[in-house]
C-alpha cells in the first residue's frame, strides 16, 4: 500500500515538470519573435518602403524639390531663345540637363496665353525672336517626363524598374498639377498675361513644349 500510495503521488510531480517546462520553451519562443520584430511607424519612410513604391507619396515629396531647382536655373526666354538657334548643342550643354532623348531646358517666360488646343495653350513671348513657336501644357492632362528628368538627380537606378521609374513622372506631374494648376481655369487664359516657369526637351529650336512648375496669371 505504501509503495503504490508514494506512487501516486510522484505522478503529478512528472506532469507539473512538463507543464512547467512547456511554458518555459514558450516563453522563450515569444521572447525570440519580440527581439526579431521592427516596430514600423504608419507613414514613416520605412513604413513606405515596406508597402512598396507609393506614387502619390513619391510626387508629394518630389514635386517641390524639382520647382526649387527649376525655379533657380530658369533661363530668360529670349535669352535662351537667342542661344539655342545660334548653336542647339552648346545651349542644350550650358543651360540643360541631358537625357537620352534630348536635354530638358529650365525657362522663364513673360507674355501672354493664345489660343487653346486640346491640353495646350499658345503662349506668345514678350521680345522673342520670329519662328519660335511657345505652348504650355495646361491641362488636364500633362504628358511627358521633362518634370523628372529636369534636375538629374532622378535616375533609372533609384527605382525596382522601368515601371515605377514612369509612375514617378507622372506621379510628379500629379502633383505639378494640383500644386501649380489647380487654381486655373485653363478655358479661360486665352489672353491673360502671365509669367511662367517651366521646363521643355530641346529637339526642335523652334518649337517649345513647356511643363510649368509655376504660372503666376496678372
């Protein structure tokens, strides 16, 4: 009776070791998954990067940095005009920024918008040589990539590929958008006076296709 009561007894003893034990591994378990976890804060740049590329967040950032640069290096237009008929190469060189396609020139226009075609307006320039034709992309909608490709600093590289490196343009036109045009009625500018700033791909000399980064309608 002794034997089999101490028995008994000794039994609980192995079940609670397991117990204990278990809790223990647990424990531990729990302790390695915490020391292995990054808190990310919502919206934080490394919140960003762990949902992937986020275009509207990319031309939020961007835009204002691409219209400070543009706004620095902007070129009087008749002076640039004068340049890039003399010699296309020399000027693109001088005032541009090179891409594969042509280089994207920084301009500072004064004069007056004409007439109106699909997302374009003529834009007529106070003293600019004869044969130069101006239009401003006014929207709605704004093509091309001059905007991201204007400072140089935005390249192929920064991105995971060619599809994210088009997002980003247009991301940054978005918000050119929104920013530089979203208090115009581009219906109405026909023969308003205004001073632009912007930037447009030299391929013809004599024809201007400029992206404002800011209209300023007297």
């Amino acid at each position: 009776m002794n034997t089999q009561a101490q028995y008994a007894t000794a039994k609980p003893t192995g079940s609670k070791v397991k117990i204990v034990t278990g809790i223990a591994a647990f424990v531990i378990v729990i302790g390695a998954i915490a020391a292995d976890t990054k808190v990310v804060k919502i919206g934080s740049e490394h919140d960003v990067r762990e949902q992937g590329f986020q275009p509207d967040t990319y031309g939020t950032a961007e835009f204002p940095k691409v219209q400070a640069d543009v706004e620095k290096r902007a070129v009087d237009a008749v002076t640039l005009a004068s340049a890039v008929l003399a010699d296309k190469k020399a000027a693109g060189e001088k005032y541009g920024v090179a891409t594969t396609t042509g280089p994207v020139l920084p301009v500072s226009l004064t004069g007056a918008f004409g007439e109106r075609k699909a997302n374009l307006n003529e834009f007529k320039v106070d003293g600019m040589p004869d044969g130069i034709t101006v239009r401003i992309q006014t929207g709605p909608a704004i093509n091309g990539t001059d905007l991201r490709d204007a400072t140089g600093k935005i390249e192929f590289g920064q991105f995971t590929n060619q599809i994210e490196y088009q997002d980003a343009g247009s991301a940054i036109n978005n918000e050119m958008k929104k920013a530089t045009l979203g208090g115009l009625d581009p219906e109405k500018l026909t023969g308003k006076t205004a001073t632009v700033v912007g930037v447009f791909k030299l391929i013809n000399p004599k024809n201007w296709l400029v992206t404002p980064v800011k209209v300023d309608v007297k």
